[in-house]
C-alpha cells in the first residue's frame, strides 16, 4: 500500500507540475507584460529560502483549507490533513522548474512564434504545438526532479499524514 500511495503521488505531482511550471515559464520567458521582470526575479528569490522555513506556515494554511468530500455524499470538512491532496497540491508550483523551463524557452528561436503567428495560431497552439514537442530535454529533466523530490519527501508526510492507508514508502518504511 505504501508503494502504491507513493506512486500515485509522485505521479499526480509530476504531471501537474509539468503542465502548470511549463506554463508559468512560457509566459514569462516568451509573453510580454507588466511587471513580468519583478514576478520573475520573486520566482528567483524564492530559490534562497530553505523549504524546512516553509513547513510550518504551510502546515498551518492546509490544517484550515475546507475539504470537499464526495465519499459518503457531498460533505465539506475543515483541513486538508491526512489527505492525498496535503500531498501533491503545495509541491506542484517549483520555483526551481520554473526557472529551468525559462531558461530553455529562452534558447528557442523567437521566429518560431513569429511563424506560427503569422499562420494564425493562438499563444496556447504555439505552446502545445511548437514549443512542447522541442523541449523534450528539459520535460525529462523536471519529471525527474519532481520525481525524485516527491518520491524522497519525509518530513511532510510525518506532520500531515495519520492514517496508515495514505502513508509513502519513505514514512511506511519508518513504521
């Protein structure tokens, strides 16, 4: 079983961070807009504070988020503690996935998007179209990451998870 919630976790986690870090990226390395430089250098700042400093704080944020429950009918209970969700959703934005993505849609040539413009694509056909399918490398490169961080947490899932039937293998391994 905890084999199984591990899998499940860093598989949700994985796909969920591709999608959304890939966006955020895009739009700030290839969209032009106001206050994209300062967004970008909070991202980058981000980076230097210790995610043990964030524990806390997140711990408390999720203990007070209402949870919906379709289990036994429609119920909405207080905290997200000693669910899947405590799991998967805090860890999916990365500012260090962000700022790896950005750095390669930099390295794109800028006449891609120009290309597709001119032949009519939408900013979100230019991204699913062109710039996904020749950014293989650093898709590889975050799924693994993100796999290996999701996979090895330890300290999280002790201060959320109680119940033994969602516990990973790193906290079942303990017990």
């Amino acid at each position: 079983r905890y084999l199984l919630n591990s899998v499940i976790i860093s598989a949700i986690t994985i796909l969920l961070s591709i999608i959304i870090n890939s966006l955020a990226a895009y739009a700030l390395s290839r969209l032009k807009w106001p206050g994209q430089k300062l967004i970008l250098a909070i991202i980058i700042a981000t980076l230097i504070i210790p995610g043990q400093a964030t524990l806390m704080p997140l711990l408390l944020l999720v203990a007070n988020l209402p949870s919906i429950s379709f289990a036994e009918g429609f119920t909405i209970t207080k905290g997200w503690l000693d669910t899947y969700h405590v799991m998967i959703v805090p860890f999916v934005a990365s500012a260090f996935s962000i700022f790896l993505f950005y750095q390669f849609f930099l390295e794109l040539p800028k006449d891609l998007d120009e290309a597709a413009m001119v032949d009519g694509a939408t900013r979100f056909q230019i991204f699913y179209k062109i710039i996904v399918p020749i950014s293989g490398p650093v898709f590889a490169t975050v799924a693994i990451l993100t796999f290996i961080a999701s996979w090895n947490t330890f300290l999280w899932p002790i201060m959320t998870i109680q119940s033994d039937e969602l516990r990973p293998v790193m906290v079942g391994l303990q017990f």
